[in-house]
C-alpha cells in the first residue's frame, strides 16, 4: 500500500468528518448509551397569515392599555433571544387569513419561516386553501422540513412533485441525543374544510402516530415531539392514547393556554372550552372536558403507560409564542416540564383621554407601564427584527395601495355569530347577519339566481359599521373561492341546508351553519339528522312574496366554489352536479367581487340595517 502525504491524510479526515456531519441524525444502531438533556421548544401556530403586529386593548395596571402585539418581525426578536444549542423551533400550521394571503398566497409567509430556519412546520387544513398546485410552490419554496405523517400525494396531485420534501418526522440531535420530531393533521376537517384534492390520501391520525412512534423507538429514538394540528382536546387525546409521546406542540383550535391569574392581570384568560375540532373517528370528547388541569401551560396527561405527556400550544394570529422547557432522563421520561406563552408588544402605549378616544400616553405614564410589564411573566417589549421587517416591506407597499379604496359603508354592524342561539318569531334573531348579507351579494350577480346559500365559517369577520374598504372586504372573505349555480329541485335544497347544519352541530366544524338569501327556515338545533332546518320558504325575486319550497321545482342556487365541492357536508350540492354536471355553472367571479358590487349598487354606497323580514332565520328552537 504507497504511503499517504500528510495533505492526503488530512483531506481524508477532512472528509470523513464533514460525511460524519452530513449524516449525523442518521441513526446507525450505534452510539453511546442515552444520557439526561434538557430542551428547549419554541413554537408558534395558527398564525392565518397575520404577519404583522395587531393592535391590541390589554389591561395593564388595571387600565385598558391599546398595545401593538405580536406579528412576525417581534415574534423573530424573542425567538432569537430563546434560540440557543439546546432549543427546537417548531410551527403547528395554518395559512390564510389576511390581504397578506388574499394577495401574494403564502409567499411572505414561507419566506418568513425561512429566515427563522424552523425545525419543523405541520400542515394544517388551510395550506391546502388554494388546492394542491399552489400548496406545491410553497412547500418548494421551503428551506425547512415540512411535517405530515398522515398524508400522502399519488402522483397525479401536484404534491406529488415535492413528497420528498414533505417528511414524516426529523430527527435532531442536542448533546448527542436524538429529539424525535414528527406531524399529523385532522383528516376530516382537512378533507372538507379545504381545497385538497381527491388524488392526496390520508391515514388515521391514531394508528399513524402510534406507528410513528414505533419507527422513531426502532431508531433508538426515546425522546418523542408530536407537532401536531388536529385541536387542543385532540391532542389530549393523542397523548392517552399514543404509548411513547413525551411532549405535544398543538394547533387548530387557536386555544390559549396560561396561568389564569397571570393571563387576567392582563385581562386575558384561558380560551380553549369553544370551537373544539370534532374528536378522531371512533373516539370522544365528553371526558377530556371533564378534565382537571385544563387551559394550564403546559396541561398535563397521564399517557397509557402512566407517564406524563404534556400539551402546548400558542394562542394564535402571530400575537404570542410558546417557550416550553424540557428536562428528560436517559430513558426519555419527562422530569420536569415548564415554561409560558410570551406575548411581545412595541413600546409605544395608548389609553383613553377624557373624551374616551385612545391617545399616546404621557412619558411617566409610560415608565409606570414598562415596569408592568417589566414584572408580568407574560408580556415583555420587543423591537422589530429588521430582517423581517424588511423581508415584509415590498409587500407591505402592495398591500396599502389594495387597502385604500373605500367600497361604501356599513349602517348597522353585521356580526358573524356561527351558531345562533334560541330565539322566537317576532324576537330579534341571532346568528350570523354577515353571512346573510354576503348570501344576498351573491344572489344579485346573476337574474337567474333564485336563492343563494353560504357557509358562515367562509365569512371570516364581522361587517363593522362605518366605512369599508376593499381590504376589510378581503378579508371578511378572504378565500379564492368563486360563485357557482346549481339548478336543483327544492327537496335537494332542504337536504344540503341539514347536511350543512347538521354538520356544524355535530363535527365541530361551526362554520358550516348555513346563511341564505331567498330562503328562510325554522332551526331546531336538537334535531337529527335531517331535522334542523324545517317549515323552509322561498321568496319569489320578481314580486317578493314567500311561500313554501316546492320539493319537486327546480331553483337556481348561488353558493360557493368549495361548498359546491361538498365540502363542510355540503353533500348534496356534489352529488346533484355528479348526476347531472349540466346543471352547473362555474361563474368565475371571485369570491369578495359580490360583495364589493352590492355595495357599491345600493343608495349612497350604504348596505342599510338587516331586514328581519328576509331574513333566513325564522326561530331558533333549543
């Protein structure tokens, strides 16, 4: 064998350690023994593309406080200081949301994640918001993993050219112990409550992360994160029924997990009993809500085995994140777990003057309010990141000059109640008075439309009184939906109202109750399947009069393009255009455009006070 050159040998070390390196969290069978490590996990969900700080009333010192919170370039300051050799940086997912998304579609956001070199990312039911393709440009955009155990693209979606890309877990090493990292999504709500296509499938998220579990143990992986984006009361689940889960980072259901006294100095407190996602196939939720220790940070479950499983998550809308400290053993048990959401504000504070209009407070004023702050475990002051900051500003430029054109104004405030609450004939009614209004909008795009019907979980924020922009329209319906109709017989349209109904009863899925133009109806919230909606009337368009729906005539329905797909158990509307695709018709106007136009064609640009007598709730009933 000739002798090596002492450049030779070194190079040949050279190599071997970068190859050491480049496949470290590779796991060989080998290694030293496990040893105890402590982690540090930073994390973030459902943001809905809200990227910048939102103005937000905190109490502070007992006095309501109007703070800029969170947004991205604050959220990156904290996550720098946090951020050490020990931490993992996580999100839970979901995109949409804002004029950010309505614009540029996930683009900023992605490059965001990119500049806080993540650890992983879950995708969550909203990625899917724009279909396959676009989810597919994104997720090719992506410098960091991207996390889903539970879905799989065949190879006519467009995912499928990017499923390297979309990995079941990482692994990632701190002192030489190997921190099993792996996400799953809910699949119902993925599948009805988004744009995904028919050629992605999907695996129960129970038996999926039972097996992940299994795979990161066989790698001699004993310390086990689930990223996850399925619901707080889901995740409870996941960690009483999944041997070997040590920590879970959540998302879906924007809950708030805190201190209640810490939270409530802040005039905050725990947000997680409302707008559970339904529970996993086969299981329920009746228990967990039972729960003692529920809405702390962490919340506490007793694992199958015995051990302590601990559940986080960080509110949502970019205006906190979670930090939570981990101490495991060489046996990957959990010895100690603790930490908080942080909330970061700007330093610049308003409160009321004497005429109640907010305004800039004094300067001792505002050394009294530091030193609140200073003192909450909660709250803390944070500058903007400048390379987020500037990251944002093109965008930022595109999305002021979209926002300045003033649509009309708004009489009387519109609210978007999900479920509406018993009431009787002649009582002023409840539920969502801006899904009726965005039903009659899209009513008046076509002479043919009869009725029109919407999903009240596609209206995505109240109809304020006062002026509106174009940008306050997109984001009341900020989705790239557009007006379809379907010609279907009355019967038909009585069944999809109690699919949709029924549905956001039962799943958990609110958003699917459904609004309408043209029709109204008598709700019993405690009826089966086909019993919600009841006693439903139709109101002629040309002479205005009601009478009862004709289950065997044919209307012209306007909804939209995704409840039309039969998502949110819009059932019907899919399987009349399957019988017959003839009967539909795929307007292409986008989604807010009917909106902007009824607006803009009522009396002095003013949307008048709701007329209770077209409108679709007749009586709610418990």
């Amino acid at each position: 064998m000739p002798s090596l050159s002492l450049g030779q040998v070194l190079r040949a070390i050279f190599l071997a350690g970068s190859v050491a390196t480049l496949f470290g969290c590779v796991d060989d069978g080998g290694g030293g023994a496990p040893k105890a490590v402590s982690v540090k996990i930073i994390h973030t969900n459902d943001h809905h593309s809200y990227l910048d700080s939102s103005s937000y009333d905190l109490m502070i010192d007992n006095v309501a406080t109007r703070v800029d919170m969170g947004g991205f370039a604050r959220l990156s300051t904290i996550i720098k200081k946090e951020r050490n050799d020990h931490s993992i940086v996580v999100n839970s997912g979901e995109l949409n949301g804002t004029l950010y998304f309505s614009l540029f579609k996930g683009e900023p956001d992605f490059k965001i994640f990119n500049e806080l070199k993540l650890d992983g990312y879950t995708l969550g039911n909203h990625e899917f918001d724009e279909g396959d393709a676009r989810l597919a440009e994104l997720i090719g955009m992506a410098n960091f993993p991207i996390l889903s155990a539970n879905m799989s693209p065949e190879p006519k979606s467009p995912l499928y050219a990017v499923k390297d890309k979309i990995k079941p877990y990482v692994i990632k090493e701190i002192d030489g112990e190997k921190i099993g990292i792996f996400g799953i999504l809910k699949v119902e709500k993925t599948k009805n409550s988004s744009l995904v296509s028919d050629n992605v499938t999907f695996a129960d998220e129970i038996k999926t992360a039972k097996k992940i579990v299994a795979e990161l143990e066989a790698k001699g992986v004993n310390k086990i994160v689930l990223v996850s984006h399925v619901g707080y009361y889901n995740d409870i689940l996941f960690a009483q029924q999944v041997p070997g889960l040590d920590v879970i980072v959540g998302g879906d259901t924007h809950s708030l997990l805190g201190d209640t006294a810490q939270l409530a100095q802040i005039g905050l407190a725990p947000i997680y009993a409302n707008d559970q996602t339904g529970p996993f196939t086969g299981y329920s939720h009746d228990s967990i809500a039972k729960m003692d220790g529920l809405g702390k940070y962490p919340t506490t479950v007793k694992g199958p085995n015995g051990d302590p499983v601990y559940v986080v998550t960080a509110w949502s809308y970019a205006y906190a994140l979670g930090v939570l400290n981990v101490d495991f053993d060489a046996d990957g048990k959990v010895k100690k777990a603790g930490g908080n959401i942080i909330i970061p504000v700007g330093d610049k504070f308003q409160r009321k003057n004497a005429a109640g209009t907010f305004v800039q407070v004094a300067e001792d004023v505002k050394t009294q309010i530091m030193t609140a702050i200073n003192a909450s475990p909660i709250l803390t002051v944070a500058g903007l990141d400048s390379t987020i900051d500037a990251l944002l500003a093109p965008y930022r430029v595109k999305l002021e000059q979209a926002k300045n054109e003033v649509v009309g104004s708004i009489t009387q405030t519109m609210a978007n109640t999900r479920i509406p609450t018993p009431f009787s004939p002649g009582q002023t009614p409840t539920g969502s008075y801006a899904g009726q209004v965005v039903a009659e909008a899209f009513r008046k795009t076509n002479p043919a439309i009869d009725v029109a019907i919407q999903n009240v979980g596609g209206v995505r924020a109240n109809l304020l009184a006062g002026p509106i922009t174009m940008a306050q329209v997109i984001e009341v319906l900020p989705f790239s939906n557009t007006i379809v109709m379907i010609k279907m017989k009355g019967s038909d349209i009585v069944k999809v109202l109690n699919e949709g109904a029924y549905y956001s009863l039962h799943s958990g899925s609110t958003g699917a109750f459904p609004a309408a133009a043209g029709l109204r109806y008598d709700v019993f919230l405690s009826g089966g399947e086909y019993g919600v909606i009841k006693n439903v009337e139709v109101q002629d368009r040309k002479t205005g009069t009601w009478s009862a729906i004709a289950n065997d005539t044919l209307y012209t329905v306007a909804t939209n393009s995704f409840t039309a797909q039969g998502k949110d158990n819009y059932l019907s509307f899919k399987s009349v255009r399957d019988a017959d695709p003839t009967v539909f018709e795929d307007t292409y106007i986008l989604y807010y455009v009917p909106l902007v136009n009824y607006i803009k064609s009522l009396p002095n640009k003013q949307l008048p006070a709701l007329d209770l007598t077209t409108y679709s709730l007749k009586s709610v009933t418990p």
